[in-house]
C-alpha cells in the first residue's frame, strides 16, 4: 500500500509539473454537504459558487473549473477524497474544510504532493502550521474570542463562565477567553466543555446558572447555534441577567431569526455580520439573496467567497504558473478589500489578518441583526 501511494503521489508531483502548460487550472472543494455540518458546507459552497458568478472563471490567462466534493464532515471520507481529487482528476488546489479534523486530515496529504490548501472555515490556530501548503481565508477562534474578553472587561465583567464544544476551536477560544480576561483581572470561575457531537447543552448551562457570573462565555460550531440558544432562553439565564456572550457562531446570521426576541442586545464578536456597512457587503449580500432563495451569508459563505479571491490572487500574481511550491509562495503578503473589511494573508504565518467586530442583536424591519458597534482593527491570530 505505501508503495502504491508512493506512486501515486510520484504521478501526481510530475502532472504539478505539467499543469503549468494546461489551459484550465481545477480547484477541488471539499466541504460537508450532508450530515449535521450540511449547512456550513451550503454555506461555503454558495460563497464560491456567488464568486465566480460575478468575478467569471478567469485568472492568470487560465479557466478556474472547481470541482465539489461532499466529505460529510467525516475526516477520513476528507482524506481519500483529496488524495483522489488529486492523483484522479489532477487539482492544483484545494479548498473548504468545514471542521479542524477535516482540515487536519488532508495536512500529510497536501505536504507530500505539495498541493496548497485553502482552508475557509476550519478554525483551530494551530492547523495552518502543520503544513506549509495550508493558508488560511476565515478566521481563528483566539482571533475570534481576544476581542470579546476584552468588551467584557471594559464592560464590568469579573467573573465569567466559559462553555465551548470539546474540540480544537471551542478549546481555542476558552484559552483566549480566560487568557486575556484574567490578564485584565477578571477570572474564569468554571471552563465547561459540551460534546461536539449530539450535544445536551442543558446541564451546562445549569452549572453555569447556579455558580452566578457576571457572564457566560460560548462557543459552539454555527450549525449548533439554534439548539444552543434556544436551551440559553429556556434556562433564564439572560432573563437572571447574566451577560450572555460570545463568537458569532452562537448567533449565526443565517440562523438568528428563528431564535426570537429574546436574544435582544446578546454580545459577541466575529469578523463578518450580514449588517456590515460598507458598499462592498451590500452588493455581496444583495447578490447572495438573489442566488440562493433569499438566504442571508454567513461567515462560511464569507470564507467561500474569500477563499476564491485568494486563489484568484495567487493564481494572477504567479502568472498561471501552478507549481505548488511557487503558488504557496504567491498567497504570501495578499491583501484585498473583502465585504467584510480589509483582509490580508500574513506573509510568515500564512494566517488571515482581518478586523474583528464587536456585535449586539437588533432589530431592523422585522428581522434580526449583529450590529457592529466597536471594531479591533487587523487581529492576527493569538497565541
């Protein structure tokens, strides 16, 4: 088997090799499109799919063709099917990662056949470092949460809670919560971790009632987001007037008008709000509603639509040339106006650098919106 691999892989690296010739350069997405992460996969796919709508199929004098594939948020479903996109059908890139796993999964994968990687929503910090083909269009949790233990102790927040879901990013954040919240001399009273999968929040969010802070701190993935809040509501735990906090995930615009008025002037942070007020976001949702049945953008149609201006990017300034090596190099230093605000791709780490809005829940015609009040401008990820 490994010298099948090997072979493989061998086949691969020498089609790298010939594809600079090639007139169309294929970009394999994958991304869950079944399963319970269905709707961030919907969501990224939409992204790109709005992109090339508006932007055409050209970069680099080449045709962009992408290629989607369904892992169902299964990491080793996302192996074989990078591995097959490309020795099979002979990608130059790849892209999407709904989940860290999913995005970890393909990290020997890419190495070996020196494939870049465009990772549009997977959120754990320490991923882009495994692979030096891995570059990063949608955010960190630490990025994320930084900004909220900050309001937090602007606002009189001494002692918080922390829930997250147990794995990569929900760890991310609770570190980045208690890090720089205790820094600021606060204190994380109690660091609770719900199971990514099939979760009951309700016994956690009793806990976290009964040891009364001043806030509850929550991270859970957005397609969890509704269970989440809904369990927040029947709790009483904003009625009791406990700050309920977090990333944007736990309010997801796709999703936050089925929670109700209850979520009324909830606090998170993140780096994109369907609300965002500039030109830019205004066409990009106008566009996206038409595309798709009214749906609002998320931050995964975001990481989409950014993961595709950074392929088109790269792709333009290595001149269509798609060696991996020299393409890596080229997503190095990227900068571009996104409808979420400035972006640029770090030219060390290879990690996102964006603004991170501070939000609160309003409502505006008859719908609900993270209105951004408070902006930190040109977050790296923390460490």
């Amino acid at each position: 088997m490994k010298l099948l691999k090997a072979g493989l892989f061998a086949a691969s690296a020498l089609w790298a090799g010939m594809a600079q010739a090639q007139d169309v350069i294929k970009v394999g997405l994958i991304a869950p499109l079944t399963g319970p992460q269905a709707a961030a996969g919907q969501q990224i796919v939409a992204g790109v799919k709005l992109f090339q709508q508006l932007n055409g199929n050209k970069a680099g004098g080449k045709t962009i063709e992408i290629l989607i594939k369904d892992d169902a948020a299964i990491p080793d479903q996302t192996r074989r099917l990078a591995q097959e996109m490309i020795v099979n059908d002979k990608v130059s890139i790849l892209a999407g990662f709904g989940l860290t796993p999913l995005a970890l999964a393909v990290g020997p994968v890419i190495t070996q056949a020196k494939i870049p990687a465009v990772i549009m929503v997977a959120a754990t910090g320490m991923i882009v470092g495994t692979s030096p083909y891995f570059v990063r269009a949608s955010f960190t949790m630490s990025q994320l949460t930084a900004p909220s233990a900050q309001w937090s102790l602007e606002n009189g927040v001494k002692k918080a809670v922390t829930l997250v879901s147990d794995y990569g990013p929900g760890l991310d954040a609770a570190a980045a919560y208690k890090k720089r919240l205790e820094a600021g001399g606060g204190q994380v009273v109690a660091e609770l971790k719900a199971p990514l999968a099939d979760p009951d929040f309700s016994p956690f969010l009793q806990r976290a009632k009964d040891l009364k802070p001043d806030a509850l701190f929550m991270f859970v993935p957005a397609p969890q987001a509704g269970a989440l809040m809904k369990q927040v509501v029947d709790r009483g735990l904003i009625a009791d007037g406990i700050k309920v906090i977090g990333t944007g995930d736990v309010l997801d615009d796709d999703q936050i008008n089925g929670m109700g008025d209850s979520v009324l002037g909830m606090i998170t942070s993140y780096n994109y709000s369907v609300a965002h007020e500039s030109a830019e976001n205004k066409k990009f949702v106008e566009e996206f509603r038409k595309a798709n049945n009214n749906r609002r953008p998320n931050a995964h149609a975001m990481g989409g639509w950014d993961g595709m201006q950074a392929i088109y990017k790269a792709i333009e300034k290595n001149g269509g040339n798609t060696d991996g090596t020299k393409l890596i190099e080229a997503f190095k230093g990227l900068s571009w106006m996104s409808p979420r605000g400035p972006v640029a791709i770090d030219a060390e780490t290879r990690d996102i650098v964006q603004n991170i809005y501070v939000r609160k829940v309003e409502k505006k015609d008859g719908e609900l919106y993270n209105v951004e009040f408070k902006t930190y401008e040109n977050q790296k990820d923390v460490k």
